[in-house]
C-alpha cells in the first residue's frame, strides 16, 4: 500500500480568513492523532465561503514547516458555477503494472478494477500484448472516473480520444466490458493483418500547412489541436518525409505503435469489421458524451454499431469536439488517465483562463499522492468532495 499522504482545507469570506481557519485546523493534528480520519473531520467543518484554502502533507512536522511558509498554502476565490469534463486519452498512456498500483491507491479503485477484471472471461488480461495493454488503459480510465464521482465529482461532459472513447462507452454503460473486449479484440486483429507497414507521426503544424509541403493526399488519424495532427504513412516513406518536414522547419515525432488505426488504409476492412461485432447490444448514457469520430454528432451516435465501425477509419477530431463546448460556463477539466496526456491539447482547444486543468495522475508519480493532491484542486476549483470517500482506501 502507497504511503499515506493527508490533507487539510478551510474556507473564509476572505482571503486571509480562509488562511487563518485552516491555521486553527492544522493545531488539532500532531503526531500522534494524525490520520485520514480526523482530516476527513475537519474538512466537513466548511461554511460554503467564497475563498478556500488547502494544504497537502505527509506527517505533523512536513504540515508545520508548510504553515510557517504561507506560500505553501493553495488560496483562490472558487468558481460558484459551472460545469465538468472529463477527458479520456488513448493508448499512449499505459504504464507497467499500472492496475496493480491503482488497486493498491484506494479501496474503492480496487473494488472497480477487480470487478472489470472478473469480466474478463477471455483472460486477455493475463497476456502481455497489445490487446492485454488496450483493456488495461480502458479499465484504469474507467476506474479513474467512478472514483471521481465516487469522491462527489460528477462529469457534465465525456471526451474521449480514440481508444479512450471504448472506456467513454464502458464508463456510461453505452457497452459492456465483455463486449467492449470483443470490439477491440476485433479490431487489433485487423489493425494487426493491414496496419503493419504503416506508422503514425505527431506532427506539429496545422493540417493545411502539413497538406500543402506533402502535395495534398495527407492521411490523418487525429485532429489534436491547430498545430498538431497524427498522420499515418508507409513506414518506407519515413526518410522522405522527414526529410520534408526538416527542410521545411516542421517537427515531428514517430509514435511508438504501428498504425492504430484511424486511417482510410483500413476502408476495405469496414465490413469484416462490422460482421464481427454486429450482435453487439449497445445502451443509452445518462452523462452527455461528446463524440469525437464523426463532427458535430451528438451522444446517440454512439449507440449506432456504424458509429463503431466508422470509428476505425475516420480521424479522431479532437479539436473540433470543442465547439460543442463553446458557450458553455466550464469550471474544470480533468484527465481521467495515468498520465494526463490530453490536458495540454485540450487547453489549445479551449482558452479560457478561469477552467482549472486537472491532472489524475501524472506519469512516474505516486498515484494516491496525485489522486489527492488532484482533489485538492478540485476542492480550490468549487467542487465539495466526499472527504470521507476519499480518505477511506
């Protein structure tokens, strides 16, 4: 089990207020009734003022050299308002043992992880492959959320990008875990027979800048942001290409997977694909689902198995998923992933200063430590966390 890590929060109709009760809250602990428990206590102990302050710690002493130092203690005016999303990357993300560190971060992650891991009637999950690491990054991010919304914060909207659209879909029940195996059971089969001649590069330019140097006939597999499309090429034309880019002041980055999928390479496959998983049962979702394969399409989309079967040739438009949210008062964005990978596109996506960006868990890092100095973001940002649900694993 990952060393406990405490925190402590206070509010105030002012900034110094809000400071000085959480000094008066920060006295009733010491090294002998230091607990998750008693932190719990005292963060129920909040009046709904405007001004909030926290401090993350590891023992009494860490907590009294942080005090002695104001600068160590996090103060904002929350946002009284507005709504969340949830972002759900992809398949760069996987870590070693990621599942096994996150059940041992909390009880309840535990309980989620283990119940998506009985469903595994196929044991994939007992494998080393690509298929093993998909369903891995599936359950971590579908794990992530129903801690979140255990710990009282509820997503308004659902993005996901590519593979992180299977867990969105799991998530909300729009799909089993058993079926959403066989989705991608299915579908790395057929990026395994026609995708191996292929990679993805991260370029970082806009599309039309990346068309015009490459002569048109560009593949995209994703729309991250304006300056950075994925694109899948011959793994042969690599040297060219590169050559292109160089010359002409473009960066570039291989990705470390073949081809994954959404490219028009796999068009032909569309029907194999399609008679695979067409007995499929697919459900409504209650929490509103941005898609991110077909523009400006709404959450029904996902209950199509053609939405699915779309899903493995068109490109991830990411960046045009922003445009449902235009308008919209949102007050965070949170990652639900390992490593918050799509935190940086999202905030090229949607500028607007007062939404704070909230990281899960960031990658190499202690995943309770993160989850809870994440909540206590969250708690600066105007969410009210079910302390006990977060201090109980």
């Amino acid at each position: 089990m990952a060393k406990d890590i405490f925190l402590i929060v206070a509010d105030g109709s002012t900034k110094e207020e809000s400071v000085e009760n959480l000094k008066k809250k920060a006295q009733k602990i010491s090294e002998k009734n230091i607990s998750m428990k008693l932190c719990s206590l005292l963060n129920e102990e909040v009046s709904g003022e405007k001004f909030r302050s926290c401090i993350v710690f590891s023992d009494a002493e860490n907590l009294r050299r942080q005090l002695a130092d104001e600068n160590s203690i996090s103060t904002c005016e929350h946002k009284e308002s507005g709504k969340r999303v949830f972002l759900f990357p992809g398949n760069g993300i996987y870590q070693k043992d990621m599942l096994r560190i996150l059940k041992n971060s909390h009880s309840y992650l535990k309980h989620i992880i283990e119940e998506c891991e009985n469903s595994d009637k196929t044991h994939v999950l007992e494998n080393d492959d690509y298929l093993s690491r998909q369903l891995q990054i599936c359950i971590s991010e579908i794990a992530v959320m129903k801690f979140w919304i255990y710990c009282g914060v509820v997503p308004d909207f659902i993005i996901g990008h590519s593979l992180g659209e299977y867990a969105v879909a799991t998530a909300t029940g729009v799909m089993s875990i058993e079926n959403c195996i066989r989705m991608l059971n299915a579908r790395g089969k057929i990026l395994n027979e026609k995708m191996n001649d292929f990679i993805m590069l991260a370029v970082y330019a806009s599309y039309e800048k990346v068309s015009e140097v490459l002569g048109g006939n560009v593949d995209v597999s994703a729309y991250n942001c304006p300056e950075l499309i994925t694109i899948t090429i011959e793994s042969g034309a690599l040297e060219r290409i590169g050559s292109i880019f160089k010359e002409c002041g473009i960066k570039y980055n291989r990705l470390p997977l073949s081809g994954g999928g959404h490219s028009r390479k796999l068009k032909s496959a569309e029907k194999e694909f399609k008679e695979a998983i067409s007995d499929i049962q697919l459900n409504t979702a209650e929490i509103e689902i941005i898609p991110t394969a077909v523009v400006g399409a709404d959450k029904t989309a996902l209950y199509d198995i053609d939405y699915w079967t779309g899903h493995l040739v068109n490109p991830v438009c990411f960046m045009q998923s922003f445009e449902r949210l235009c308008g919209e008062d949102i007050r965070s964005m949170i990652d639900v992933g390992v490593s918050p990978v799509l935190l940086n596109m999202a905030m090229m996506n949607f500028r607007d200063l007062s939404v704070r960006w909230i990281p899960s868990i960031k990658s190499g890092r202690n995943y309770r430590t993160q989850l809870i100095k994440s909540a206590s973001q969250l708690y600066l940002s105007g969410e009210n966390i079910i302390w006990k649900n977060l201090f109980e694993g």
